[in-house]
C-alpha cells in the first residue's frame, strides 16, 4: 500500500481498517436500544426493526470526482444493507457521494437509523504512502442486482491513483 497500491474495503472491512490504522474513519453510532416498552416476548423484534434489510437510498454525487466517472446525474440510487453510517468530512470534496436530507427512496429504515443516515457517506478514499484506502459502507455489486453502482467500483479499481 505504501508503494502505491490501491485496497478496496466493503462494508464491515471498514472498521477493520480503521481499527488496523490504514485509514482514519468517524462513525455515526447506531443506538440498538433506544425503543422503550418492549416485553420481553418481543424483544427480538425490538433489535430486528434496527437492521437494514435491503433498502434503497438517495445520494448527491460530484460528478467532478473519479470515483463518479461516467455518471450523467447528480444524484444516484444506493442499494444498502447495513447500519455502517460514515460522518461526512469537513471539506465538501472529500465527499464525493453523500446522502440527501431525506435519503430513503424505497424500502424500510427504522426512524432511528434514518435520523443517523442523513448526509452521512457511503464511500471514502484516503491516502496511505503513495497508495490508496478506498471503502464503501456496502456492496456495490451486491449479487449483481444493483446494476447502477458496479460502475462504482469499476472506477475504484481504474481511478483509484487519482483519487
């Protein structure tokens, strides 16, 4: 990596490397028990409505950026199914993709989650040597159903020196 080397993380990796110090992420945390009154017959349902099943989300992207090559829009439509929600840097280009006030567009999002997800990142690149850390909050090629974000990691893996 410090030779110029590009690593792709996915979903949970991403904790992984910033435990592992190749990158440096802050995380919103998602609070597994803020619902109140629950029996104990339904408390498993309690932790389940926190999970994110398989949702799709809106977000604005800078079509400037290589990691956004090729797209036509200003927005995208992010398929997600996991509660890993990355805080948006300080610098508006170092988010290149970031979700919208009111991301959710199909789908099912606890109003927990979605107070977190709002304007968070689902992808974030940073420098490590001469190389690059890229990580998304999930998969872009998930079972090749979501056809609108394999060009994500396509550009990852292309323009990932650029980056």
């Amino acid at each position: 990596m410090q030779e110029g080397g590009t690593l792709i993380g996915y979903k949970n990796t991403a904790k992984w490397l910033v435990k592992s110090k190749f990158i440096k992420l802050a995380f919103e945390a998602t609070k597994m028990d803020t619902i109140a009154g629950v029996s104990f017959e339904n408390k498993g349902l309690k932790f389940g409505a926190q999970y994110i099943g398989g949702a799709i989300f809106e977000a604005n992207i800078d079509r400037s950026h290589p990691i956004n090559f090729g797209y036509k829009n200003d927005k995208i439509a992010l398929f997600r199914n996991s509660t890993l929600f990355i805080k948006a840097d300080t610098k508006s280009y170092n988010n290149p993709i970031q979700y919208t006030e009111k991301p959710l567009l199909s789908g099912y999002i606890s109003s927990e989650n979605a107070k977190l997800i709002k304007n968070t990142v689902p992808f974030k690149v940073q420098k490590l040597g001469k190389g690059r850390v890229i990580v998304f909050t999930d998969n872009t090629n998930f079972r090749a159903f979501w056809l609108g974000t394999n060009k994500l990691l396509m550009n990852a893996i292309f323009f990932g020196d650029k980056m």
